[in-house]
C-alpha cells in the first residue's frame, strides 16, 4: 500500500500544565507509531483563541501533528483515542 500523509490538529484543555501538555503528546506520539505511522512534524502553537468557544472554553493549548502512513487505519485509532480523551477539547485530521 502507498502510505498518505495526514495532519491531525488537537486542541488540549488550557488548563493542563507544560508537563501534562508533554505527556499528552507523547500519549499521541506512541499511538501514531504503535500504527505504524511515521511522524515528520509536531508543531506546538501554544495557547490560542479560538474563534468560537467550545466546552465553555474561549482558549486552547493547539498542536499539529503531520504524519504519513500506508495503515489507513492510523487516523481512525488516533481519533477513537482523542475522542474520548477528557484532555481533548477538539480534534481534526486531513
């Protein structure tokens, strides 16, 4: 199979501390991999605002992982995690 690139953003609850932020992003670094996804980027943005607010939240703590993999599934592993992940106030990936 022909692997595919993805870009998966999340955005984690601005209250977690520097540290947490590190643990959820390895949390997703290792799930990627464990589906035999190969990371080429994680990008931190930092504390944003959002456009509209979410979980009556107005910030996030966004960051973008850019990733390619010929597991299709990959994506679908990575969402069925963050969606239930009470750090994860939104997720998307293209």
């Amino acid at each position: 199979m022909e692997a595919r690139r993805y870009e998966s953003v999340v955005v984690f609850n601005p209250r977690l501390s520097d540290s947490q932020i590190k643990d959820e992003v390895k949390k997703v670094e290792t799930l990627l991999a464990a589906n035999n996804a190969k990371i080429s980027s994680v990008d931190t943005w930092g504390k944003k605002e959002a456009a509209f607010s979410f979980n009556k939240q107005k910030f996030g703590y966004y960051v973008v992982f850019n990733y390619e993999s010929a597991n299709h599934q990959a994506p679908n592993a990575l969402q069925s995690v963050l969606r239930i992940n009470e750090s994860v106030q939104k997720f998307q990936t293209h």
